[in-house]
C-alpha cells in the first residue's frame, strides 16, 4: 500500500491555503492548513505531517519562529518556505540550513507540486 503523506500549509493567505490544499490533495496527499504561526504549531502537535509549506513573514509568530519551535521538538519534518520579500545574504544562507526549498512568490504552483513529490519521495516516511 502506498503511503498516504500528511502536508500542513500555513500561510495568512487563505487564498493560497486553500488553493494549495486543493492541488495537494488532488495529488492524492493529505493536505489541511492553518492561517497563523501559533495554530500551525499546535497542530503539529495534535498531528503527525510529513512536510510543512510555510510563508516566511507572517503576522504574529513568523516562519523563522515556527521552525525553530519545531526544531527543538526534534521532530524530523521537511519544510518548503515561500517568501514575497527580498532575502538578504544571510538570512537566505540561514534559511538554506533549515529548510528543503525556498520559492519567491508569486508561487508557481506546478514547482511546489513538483518539489513536494520529490521531497517526500525522498524522505519515504522518515519521521
């Protein structure tokens, strides 16, 4: 039986929430999502995800907040950071140690279907 991943969106976009879920899951993934920093962490924690698609500057608790947090529950979980703003040198550097991929937006929806196959095809269930 194949397995069937588990993809938590979270972005203060509904729009592209939803409009990511509905790809995702037409992909055949499990896919929900939360509009804030705060609820996506705590979902996390009711829930087992296999990849986070997270934006980077959200009101409240940020991307680089969200991912520190679940890194310290040394939990392995593979993350795709999308970002509307310029990123300087070295947050870009810093990022690129803690997350699978980067992508500018406006987000091209046929690239993040594309990476969340490959990242999860590679990691076959690690965490």
């Amino acid at each position: 039986m194949q397995t069937q991943y588990h993809i938590l969106i979270v972005d203060d976009e509904i729009k592209i929430c939803k409009l990511l879920q509905e790809i995702l899951q037409k992909e055949g993934y499990i896919a929900d999502y939360r509009t804030n920093g705060m609820d996506g962490l705590l979902y996390t924690k009711k829930y087992s995800v296999d990849l986070i698609i997270l934006d980077l500057y959200m009101h409240g608790l940020n991307g680089i907040q969200f991912i520190h947090q679940l890194q310290q529950s040394n939990r392995t979980i593979g993350f795709i950071v999308f970002t509307g703003w310029n990123l300087s040198d070295r947050l870009y550097q810093q990022l690129r140690g803690m997350v699978d991929l980067i992508i500018d937006k406006p987000v091209d929806l046929k690239k993040i279907t594309h990476a969340v196959s490959d990242l999860l095809s590679t990691s076959k269930g690690t965490n």
